[in-house]
C-alpha cells in the first residue's frame, strides 16, 4: 500500500488529503489529514473524482 500526501489551496485555505493506493489499477481512496472538514470541501471533489 502506498500514499502520496498532496498539499492543495483552494479558494485561498490550504488542505492536505492522503491518496491510498494499494496496486489496483485505480486509486483506492482518499483520507482528510487534519480530521472531518479540515480540508474544506476539497475532499468532496476528490471523492467524485475518484467513483
């Protein structure tokens, strides 16, 4: 299993979510570091992304 933190500024609040991946050719989900709603709506759009 590998995870790749990425730093993100979104309408100027920065955010850090944590990609998992665990050898599947997708993604497998994505974490908010910080806790529920630290990244301020970006993992939402993430989590569209990645269905």
């Amino acid at each position: 299993e590998f995870r790749v933190r990425l730093e993100i500024k979104y309408l100027g609040k920065r955010s850090k979510i944590d990609f998992v991946y665990d050898g599947t050719p997708k993604w497998t989900h994505a974490t908010e570091v910080g806790g529920t709603c630290s990244s301020h709506g970006v993992i939402e759009l993430f989590q569209k992304l990645l269905n």
